[in-house]
C-alpha cells in the first residue's frame, strides 16, 4: 500500500495567492523528472550536476514556452526531509502557474502526493518516528503558543526516546525469559526476577505519568474548556463579548481561515481558553427549561473552570449553592471555581469593601473573587490573571512532557494494562510463558507509539489528517 | 521615501496554513539579523560563514527554546532577487510558527516589508525595470493562460527592450540636433534629418502598434466581454447556469480565494470569458422597464461578443433587429455576433434542418448560428468553440506584444503625441528648439514606462498592489 519506488509531487505553501509558492517532488526520479521542466542557465549545465543543497536560478519551460522563472532547489538523498532525493521549486506564487508546475511534473513522470505522503516517505526512510510524524502534523495545526510548545516537543524526540529506551531494557529481559522457556526441564534463571520487577516498575511509572498528562494535553490542544454561569441580567453575555472582543482579533489573527470552527476562544498570552456559555440555572417546574439547565450541567461537566458571574445584588448563597451542586451532582471537585463580581461600578466607594467582605466569607481555599465591571472593562485583566493561574494554563509554560494524541493515551493504556498484568504474575509466580506473554504484549504497545510496530490501518488514520504537500 | 538603508522581512507564501511557509529577509543587516534568531548545527560554524546560494537546516531560537526546524537559504547580492543580502526561512506552515518567527526578525532588528517592498528594492538595485517589477505584480494576479503569457514575456524584458533600444537611439539624435542650436550661427547639420524621419517614423509605428494592442490586452486581463441577450424564456438563464457550472469548479480551482470578485468568469482552454447577463430587449412604454433596457444596452456596449439566445419559436427577423440596433445605436460594427438557437431538444428531426435553414439565411459573413439545448447541454461545446475563435481569444495563442497597463498606455499615447508634432516639426521645418522639445518630451515619457524617469508617487501607485513579502 505504502510505496517509495515512484516520485511524488506537491504544492506545499498554503492555498491562494501569494508572493512565492514552493513545489516539492520527492523520490528516486525526481531529478530527472525535474530536469524536463527545468532549464538552469546554460553555463551551469545539468541540474542533476549540481552540489546536494545548492539553490539555481531557473526557468520552468513547456516546450518553448517559459511558463515561470523560479529558485530550484537540490536536496539528496538522505539528506532531505523524505529522505529521497527532492527538488524544491519556487515560483511566483500565482494560483496559475502553481498548478501548472504541478501538472508538468505530473507529465514529467511525478504523480501527485497524497496528505503527509513527504512525511510518510521520511518515516519510512527511518527519518522520523511515529509521534514525531504525528508532531509535524499537530505542529501544523497548532494555533496557541501551549498547542505548539508541546508538538514541538514532541517532534524533536519528546518521550519518544524514553519510552524506546525503556523498551528496548524490557525487550533484552523477554528474551531471557523466553530463551528460560526453551531450557524450561532445566530450571535455569537467565531474567533476574528482582531487576525485572524493577523495570516493570519503572516503566509503569513513566506511562502512569504520561497517560495521566492526556487529559490535560487534550485540554492544551483544544483550549482549556471555561464554563460561564450565571443569570443574564448579572452581565453575563457582557463580560462574555467583553473578553470576545478584547482577544477575538488577536485569534483570528493566529487562527487565519480556521476562526469559525473555534468560535469563542480566547487566547490569553499564547493559552487558549474555549469560552462555553451556558443558560441561567434555577429551580423550575418548566419543561423546556429544565432541559435548558441540564444542558447547563452537561456543559458545566465539560469544563475545568467555572466562572460563576453575580452582581451586587446577588446573595453569597449562590457561591454555596453551585458549588455543592457540582460537587454533589457531578463529585467533581477538582473544577476550577471563579466567582466573577460584576457591575462594581454601581456599588458606591464606601460601600465597596464591605461588600466583598460578605462574598468573601462564603469561598473556600482555592476559589477566587474578582470584584470588575463588564460595562467599562474595569478589572478584565484580574481576571485574565487568574484564568492564567488555573493548572491546565500553567503547566503550559513548564517543560513537561505531555501527551496530546487519543493513539498515543489508548496505547499507553493497553500498554500499562498488560504491564499490570505482568507485575501481578511475577509477584504470583505466574507460570513464565504467561508472563512472557503479558510482556510481548506491552512491548507491542509500546512499538504502536512509535511506529516500530505498524500496520496500514494506523498509518491511513495518521495520514489522513495531514497537509498535501507536507 | 523609499530607503534600501533598512533590512525588511515578510511572510512571502500565501495567507494560512501549509506544509511549509518561506518567510523572506532583505538588506545590508540580514545575514546579523538571522543570526540572532537561528542555530546552526554546530560542526557548520556561522550562518554568515556559508557560501551563497545554499541550503541549511537549522532551528528557530528565542532564547534556548527551540520554535521550530526550518530550513534556511542564504543569497548573497547583488545575487538575489532584491540584489541585497537575502535570507529565506522555510519552515512548518502553521499561521503561529509564521507570525511568531516574524515576530522574531522584528525583534532582532528587521522592519516589516511594506507591499512589493523586495521588489522596489530589485528595481531599485537595477535588477528589474518598471515593467517588469509591474509584470510581476501581474504575473502573481494573473488567473489565465492568456493573462499569464503576457506578464511572463513583459517580465523577460518583452517590449522594453525594443522600447530603450530605439529610446537610445532617439536621443543620441536629439543630442545632436541640441548640439547643432549650440552651433546655431554656423547653420551646421550634425543630425541627419532624413535618418531622423526614419527613426521617428519607425518608432511612431513600433508605438502605435503597442497601443493599439492596449484594448486587446485589457480585455485578455480582465476577461473577454461576452454579453447573453435574449428574452428569459428562450433560456438565457439555462445557458448561462450551464456555462458557468461546466466551468465554476475550473475558475474556482485556478482562482483560489479570489473566486468572489470574478462572478460568472469562465474560463476555455486557458482563455477567460466575462459572461454579462443582460434583460431582456423588447419595445415598451413601462418606465422600469425601459430603464432596464437601456442598461442592457449599456451592458452590450462593454461587450466584444454579442451572444443572442433564441428558441424555435423565435422570428430571424430577431437577429436582424438586435444587429441593426447594435450598429445604429452605437455605430459600432466590430461585435462579434453569435446566435444560439436554444431547445433544439424539443424540434423534431425532420423539422430541424428547415429551421436552421431558416435562421441561416438571414445571417451575414462572420456571423455563426449554433443549435443547442441547454437543458441537456447537446452542443456546448460547438458554442465554446465558436467563443475561442474571437479575436480577443485568438491572438492570445499567439506570441505576440501586447500592452495590458493603463499607465503605458497613457505613457505611449503622450509619447506618440510628442513623435507626431516632431514629425510635423521636421517636415514643416519648424526651428529645431521646438523639435528638440517634441522629441525630449518622447524621451521622457518613453523613459517613463521602463522607469529610467520615475517619482514617488508613480513608484507608490505601483507598489500599493502589490503582494506583502514580494
């Protein structure tokens, strides 16, 4: 299915029109396909001639005809980004003569690439593994400064080299015990049992660690979820434009054509935060609007903040009432609880500190009030701060490792699961084959990550999601 | 006003996401700059230190955090396409990666490229003329074959050259006959006024023949005009969905994102027609009416094709009516007039050559009847034929030079004004001061379509088309 034996080509700069636009043709022809294309002025001589990494002045002809003047550029293999010979072309970036040049290399004997296939051919090439593959993918795709540090990461190695490190230990002590089952009439021990605990240990810690970041890591890809409560008439559409407008630009600016399908994210200092709206929540006999607040709580489930807006008038019940709510309906504690004060700018001075006094009474230890006033902006930036200060935001700007991909969480589950089983049996003296087989089966898992084990199904979904051209 | 003292940057591929991206760094601080910013592997030593024209994989620092792996290429000028030390940064194509590594170019020392800024600097570093900077421009926007054929032979140098050569010669004349008035009292005849007859003669001719080409030119840039007159029950509409939907996807996949401003625009074989639909044509007292037959008139007056939809049902005294009005109304004969007898579909076989028959014999020379049904689309293709052998089309396969830019255009026709009265000058022998004067005004406006005489203001007006990052 997965083949390197033909050239591929692509257009790989963004759709449209722009001041250059770069084609890439990739594979064991790709110079001699170049080189019916390309005319290099004539004291250079052939373009296959030409030092690995040099870039030409040339023309891109049709017969006579030059359809563009262009920078070509050599890589050989395997010293490219595929690990094959390329050439890169870059032309003027006219929608025109983009697709020209593509379909003279395709009758020049290149076909056309399929999503990431540049990508596919490097990680076929051994140039990169798996998750580093997924990397350049969500690299790609990252639109905040947190969803870009961590495929950034990821690419250059990430826990990759770990886990690998870790494997190959567990690989050599399969061994052992397998080669244990050959000479089984002989009671030999080869896999010291004590050491072997010690790594299926180690190794369940490290996954334990990594599986326990997915969460977190989904949160960072998709912006950290915030629900905002509370009665309309407390200003809660207010502050909801309030912080829409004041960001709105800035991600629409980093977020280029994709603005509309992340309606509603804000992003505050490189972290995105996904602002979910929710219906008022009060009792009620109402049939519809019963299904409005259940709704509210499914929402309120989603969210790892919880940014309760009330006014002067509100009662610090409230406070009592939500977050018992969500602690008894949901036993979810670890929500994030911020109580946003609105329309301080009604309050008159004198009567300001006892007021915070009494909502203040009511909070616990981690819960924070944030008097402001959605009408003048006044104290918006309070409560960016603290939005900045909740864990998923924070631990954005650590260096930790932190797994983002729902392939990489299900594989370290598998993994973690039959590593369970493996410590359960050595700590039972479980018969050796079954353990052996508990192992092999973990080490299957842990090859899935980074793609020393494969099949075409993966693959296919991993590629699927890519760039043509990448 | 336009300074080359200063280094500028820009994002020089298309708006939004990709595979890769090139961002673009010119002027005399460029290598410094993206040294601030990028690592080398370390056995390469410095960015500086390599040789022009070659390729490097390096990363994007800020600080010790790595932003991305990019590959970088270092053009040393005048080898460059500004003539300035120049450095690309290809990297991933994510919208954050590219604003965030522009970021950094600012940050280390560059400005932000205003529109068309590295080209200003091309011609500004003698690399390019006026023309071919504005070719450029064109180059990029062009959306057809035909478009495109003529920026890429006016950006090759296409008439200019053929313009300076005989600028050159001109003012070698002028220079002389300037040098007789210095000799004045001594009646000397250092000019030839015979050869200058010829000269002049020949240039007026070489002129004329660029502006006469304008009308063809703008047409082939803008599209040709094809107006679809007829009542809606013959199926104007029909036709004119069937048109545009056999070729939407084609225009819309060439266009790109521009496809909005370029409505009802087909393209056949590279060649792009603007399809006008007007109102109906008939007599009436009804005010509105009226109105909208007069912009139908308008509408046709714009045309170069006249594409007139009948029914089986119609008169031939239709044509001859829509022919005369054309020619009476607007003493306009060149319009192509096509007729398209619609429904044939529902004419039965035997009744279908006496019909035609019929419509023919009203027809005159260069006038092309073509049967069709637009409801099953039998025939289009005769139709699309019969568009392609109009002039405007025509010629477009042709290698021929043709002007597509109002300011030449205007530039010629003041030139050839000036040639005119220096030709009436020599041959009424007026004094040689107001030949001399004649022929520096040529000189002059000739000069200022290759922008050896230039100003800001010409300068700003070309350059604020411009892509950002060319």
């Amino acid at each position: 299915m997965y083949s390197k034996e033909d050239t591929i080509c692509a257009i790989s700069t963004p759709n449209g029109r722009g001041a250059i636009a770069v084609l890439r043709c990739s594979g064991p022809d790709s110079f001699n396909i170049a080189e019916k294309i390309i005319r290099l002025p004539e004291r250079k001589g052939k373009l296959s001639g030409q030092a690995a990494n040099t870039v030409h002045f040339a023309s891109v002809v049709e017969g006579i005809q030059v359809i563009d003047e262009v920078m070509v550029t050599l890589f050989k293999g395997p010293h490219s980004y595929s690990g094959e010979d390329t050439v890169e072309i870059s032309c003027h970036g006219s929608p025109y003569i983009q697709k020209k040049i593509l379909e003279l290399l395709v009758q020049a004997g290149a076909r056309m690439a399929t999503a990431g296939e540049f990508t596919l051919r490097a990680f076929l090439n051994g140039k990169l593994d798996l998750t580093q593959v997924e990397a350049v993918a969500d690299l790609i795709a990252s639109g905040s400064k947190a969803a870009h540090r961590i495929a950034m990461s990821q690419m250059r190695g990430g826990f990759t080299q770990e886990i690998r490190k870790l494997r190959d230990k567990l690989l050599t002590f399969t061994s052992l015990v397998e080669l244990e089952l050959d000479f089984s009439e002989e009671d030999v021990e080869f896999a010291d049992r004590g050491q072997l605990k010690t790594l299926l240990n180690e190794i369940t810690n490290v996954l334990d660690s990594l599986s326990n970041s997915f969460v977190l890591g989904n949160v960072i890809k998709q912006g950290i979820p915030v629900a905002i409560v509370g009665r309309t008439n407390a200003g809660k559409s207010t502050l909801l434009n309030l912080l829409l407008r004041e960001e709105k630009a800035i991600v629409s600016d980093i977020e280029g054509t994709t603005r509309d399908s992340i309606e509603d994210v804000i992003s505050i200092r490189g972290v995105h935060f996904r602002l979910i709206d929710t219906a008022g929540l009060r009792h009620t006999e109402d049939a519809i609007e019963k299904l409005g607040i259940r709704r509210t709580w499914e929402k309120i489930d989603q969210a790892s903040v919880v940014l309760q807006v009330l006014d002067p008038k509100s009662r610090p019940d409230e406070i009592i009432h939500l977050r018992d709510k969500i602690k008894a309906d949901q036993g979810i504690a670890e929500k994030q609880l911020i109580i946003v004060l609105n329309k301080m700018d009604l309050v008159p001075p004198g009567k300001m500190e006892p007021l915070l006094a009494k909502f203040r009474s009511v909070l616990l230890p981690g819960e924070t009030l944030i008097p402001i006033s959605a009408a003048s902006g006044n104290n918006l930036q309070l409560l960016e701060e603290s939005l900045m200060t909740i864990p998923g935001a924070y631990s954005t700007r650590e260096n930790d490792v932190i797994i983002t991909n729902v392939r990489h969480f299900e594989a370290l589950t598998r993994a973690l699961e039959a590593l369970t089983r493996a410590t359960n049996g050595l700590n039972n003296r479980l018969p050796d084959d079954l353990l052996s087989q508990d192992i092999r089966e973990a080490l299957h898992y842990l090859g899935e990550i980074t793609g020393e084990i494969t099949n075409d199904e993966v693959l296919g979904n991993i590629f699927k999601n890519f760039c043509i051209g990448k």
